[in-house]
C-alpha cells in the first residue's frame, strides 16, 4: 500500500473505532437511563403510596376502613407501565387492599413481613418480576402495615412502531457512517495536497515541463536547476559520441 | 517559509492534519449522537414523568378537596404556598405547580409558568369541582445526568481516537514520507544522492515519490549514457594500436564527464 492510502486508512479506521464507541455509548446511556426512570418510578411510587397510607391514619381512620386507598393504588396501577400488582397488608400480614381483587383477605408470604422491622423500602427480584416495597407508620412510628408494588421484568414484544424507529435509527448510522467517512476522506485529501504540492510541482519541473506560472519556491528553481544540468550533461555525452564517432570514422 | 522548517516536518504536518480531522468529523458525530439520545430520552421518560405529575396532582386534589368537604374555602386554607414548594422541590420532574380556582384563574403557584400541556385535576367537592389542581412537567429532568456523562465520555473517546490515529499516522508512514521528503531536498538543494530511499509500494506515484522517482530515472538516464560513451571509448581504445588516438579520446571522455554526478 503507498504511503497516502495508509494515511487515509489510518483516518477512516480511526472514525470506525470512533463511531463504534458512540454507538457503544448510546446504548449504554440507554441502559443507564432506564436503570434511572425505574428508580425514579420506584421512588414516587412507594414514597407516595406511603406518604397517602400515613396521611389517611393520621386523620383518625383504622387501617380496614380505608377503602379510599383502593382507589389510590387502582390509580397507580393504571398509569404505570409494567405495574402488575399493589397490595396493602396490615402489620399482622392479611391482605387488606390489593389490585388483585382476588387478593384481599390473605395471607402475605413470610418474607414481606420481616421487612416491615426495617424502616427503609426494599426490594426483591424474581424470575418475571420484581417487587418493592415499604412499611407505613401510625401515629406512634410503629409499622402500622406494608405497601408492595410488583412490576413485571418479562420484556414486551417490540410493537411495530417500535421496530420502524429501530430501523430508522439504523439507517441513521449507515448514513452517518457515510457522510463522515466522505468528509474524512474529501478533507485529507485536500489537506495532503495542499501539502504535498511543492513537491508535486518539483516533480513536474524535473520531467521537463515549464514551472507553473506564480511558482517560484526554492525547491522549484533547484529543480530547475537539476533539470538543466541534465539537459547539460546528455548535451556533452551526445558531443562526446559525435566527436568519438569522428575519431573513429576518421581512422 | 524555508522548506526545512519544523513546519515543513511531514510527521508533523500528517500527524496535526488527520487530528484536526478527526476531532472535527468526530465532534459533529457525537453532537448528533447525544442529540438522538437526548430526544430519545425524553420520549422514553415523558410517559413515567406524565404519570407522575398525575399521580401527584391528583394526591393534591384530594387532600384540598377534603378540606373543601370540611367546609373551607379554597381561598382561605392555609399553608398552601409552601407545601406546594415542598413537593416541588422533592420531585425533579415537576417544572411547576399551581392551584386554580373554579373559573380557571390561579390562586396559588410555584415554579415555572404553566406549559400548555400541562396535567390538570379537579378538585372534587359535591358536584362541580372547587377549582384545579395543575402540574407542569420536565421530561428531561430525569436524565440530566445521564445525559451529562454521555457528554463527557464522548468527548473524551473523540479527542483519544483522534490522538492515537494522529500518532499513528505521523509515527508510521508520516516519518516515511518525512524521509523521503529530507532525501528529496537533500539531492536537490544540497546536490547529494546518497541514501534515496527505496520506493514505498505500488501504483501511481505522485508528490514526493514522483521527485523520487524521477530523480533515480534522470541519473540512471545520464549513468547510462556515459556509460555508453566509456564503452565506445574503450572499443576505440582497443583497436588503436599506435595510440595516436588516446590523447584525443581521453580529452574528450573528461570533458564529456565534466560535471558528471557531483
């Protein structure tokens, strides 16, 4: 490969390693941001499901004549994606308020209700889904009961909008790809020219053609200067042959 | 400008040049790129960042309605202003909360001005409502930070890439076409062909290797033809057996090889 192919293949794998890395890194920020939306939702949720919890205690109200709340955590339900279930438990662990209507009335699993000693929300991940969850307090700080929330974790079939953009998104980085490497090429091209021209006109100059008008560099007048003393020394070998063809022609 | 300034260096000049490239085509990829992830962004968020401003706003609207059921005026109920500060300040992705009287105007509000699309809730108190509870939202609130990383890792990954292929490319056939630049003004301005390095691969040359190889072509030419001259010499030599000839064959060999390569 000569030189200038190398410097241009030098450059456009330089882009290719560059593009591959934003890419990369757009998918990347993809994840981190839905790690961030899910802590977001995670975090309004709990904190208004318990916030709503207290608030109705505080007025007076026992825990089972809370019917209001079934009405909240139906409304969550509906406006989050990917909400499966919200139940509500007393502190003995019976099911007081649930999405699953099913629910209401039974018994929570044991594990929920070891979390209700601790203060901070909690979470827990199983095939499918994902749980989190928060104990609510009555007026003495004491868990009065505990909030879950189970989201599913099964992804959802990618809809037909969402296959066009992925699409759409490709297509973008082809042309993106394109269009930079074009303009990668086109721009070490004329840069290299621009470098290279001196040397180009010596070149010429050297062949026997006439320097290019304008052009006087020091580097043109030295290969004038070469040519001419070429021209010089193939006219006195011509001489040189004549005179010896003269000598010999003369024997 | 002297052709044997620093300036002139080809490394330098390979190596400045595929940098400046670089950065520049690779700074208009990222801006792109942060641009598609940022509107992507917001639309993945708008749907969690509506929802929440919902549930928020409608959380309000209960509790005022409540105290309206009680029997006081929306108007006259205290500590409204600051608790709407409150939750302002704990939800990032609120940009604004307001309460409104029946008739739409506002009674209360905190934050940026309303947007137009904002969430609008009713407070309920008997049959018509007792005024609005609205929420404007941010839809980028929630990604600022993410979105500032990508910023910086990006940049950094441009100005690396840039360097590395910069170094590489002044390093590797930089410093070659440097050498064959220092051969070419050393044969043209200081007269000395010693060392013209071997031509670099094939196909069509140009620049540099076009003085290079014209060079090697012209001396060759010239070589070669004073070669030719000895060799007639030295035949005539040969057959001059008295030698009445050498004195003039030798005068003419020098002058012909009066300047012959210096």
């Amino acid at each position: 490969m000569r030189l200038l192919t190398r410097i241009y293949a030098i450059a456009l794998l330089g882009l290719l390693a560059l593009l591959a890395a934003l890419l990369l890194l757009a998918q990347q920020a993809q994840q981190t941001r839905q790690a961030e939306l899910q802590a977001l939702r995670d975090g309004h949720l709990l904190r208004n499901l318990r916030t709503a919890a207290e608030n109705y205690l505080a007025t007076g109200l026992q825990l089972e004549q809370l019917e209001i709340l079934q009405q909240v955590i139906a409304r969550e339900q509906a406006a989050f994606a990917g909400v499966v279930a919200i139940d509500v438990f007393a502190a003995g662990g019976t099911v007081l308020y649930s999405t699953d209507v099913g629910n209401r009335g039974t018994q929570v699993p044991e594990g929920w209700r070891t979390w209700l000693a601790r203060d901070l929300p909690w979470d827990s991940a199983a095939p499918g889904q994902r749980q989190i969850g928060t104990r609510f307090e009555n007026d003495l700080g004491q868990a009065a009961g505990g909030i879950v929330v189970t989201f599913s974790t099964v992804p959802v079939p990618l809809t037909l909008a969402q296959w066009y953009e992925r699409g759409q998104q490709a297509v973008q980085w082809l042309a993106m790809l394109a269009l930079a490497g074009a303009a990668v090429a086109a721009l070490l091209y004329a840069g290299l020219r621009q470098a290279l021209k001196p040397y180009g006109d010596a070149a010429r100059v050297l062949q026997g053609a006439s320097p290019p008008p304008g052009v006087a560099t020091p580097l043109v007048q030295a290969a004038q200067a070469q040519r001419a003393q070429w021209d010089a020394a193939r006219q006195r070998t011509q001489q040189g042959m004549r005179q010896l063809e003269e000598l010999d022609h003369g024997v | 400008m002297g052709y044997d300034s620093a300036w002139q260096d080809l490394r330098w000049r390979v190596g400045l040049w595929v940098f400046a490239v670089l950065v520049g085509v690779g700074s208009a990829c990222a801006a792109w790129t942060l641009h598609g992830l940022r509107a992507s962004g917001e639309r993945a968020a708008n749907q969690d960042v509506q929802a929440i401003a919902q549930s928020i706003a409608q959380t309000l609207a209960q509790q005022l309605g409540r105290a309206v059921r009680l029997g006081i005026p929306l108007e006259e109920l205290p500590g409204v202003p600051p608790y709407l500060e409150a939750t302002l300040k704990r939800q990032p992705v609120l940009s604004a909360l307001a309460v409104e009287q029946a008739d739409g105007t506002p009674l209360h509000a905190v934050g940026r001005p309303l947007a137009p699309g904002a969430v609008r809730v009713p407070i309920v108190a008997g049959a018509a409502p007792a005024g609005f509870v609205a929420a404007g939202t941010e839809s980028a609130a929630p990604l600022q930070g993410s979105q500032g990383q990508a910023f910086w890792i990006s940049a950094v990954a441009v100005l690396g890439i840039a360097l590395a292929a910069a170094l590489w490319a002044a390093l590797r056939p930089g410093a070659r076409l440097e050498a064959q630049r220092r051969a070419v003004l050393a044969r043209l301005q200081q007269g000395r062909s010693d060392g013209l390095p071997p031509p670099e691969g094939r196909g069509h040359a140009d620049g540099l290797q076009l003085v290079l190889d014209t060079l090697a072509q012209g001396d060759d030419e010239q070589r070669a033809a004073h070669a030719a001259l000895q060799a007639y010499a030295h035949e005539l030599l040969t057959m001059d057996f008295d030698g009445h000839m050498r004195a003039g064959i030798e005068r003419i060999v020098r002058q012909s090889a009066q300047d012959e390569l210096k």
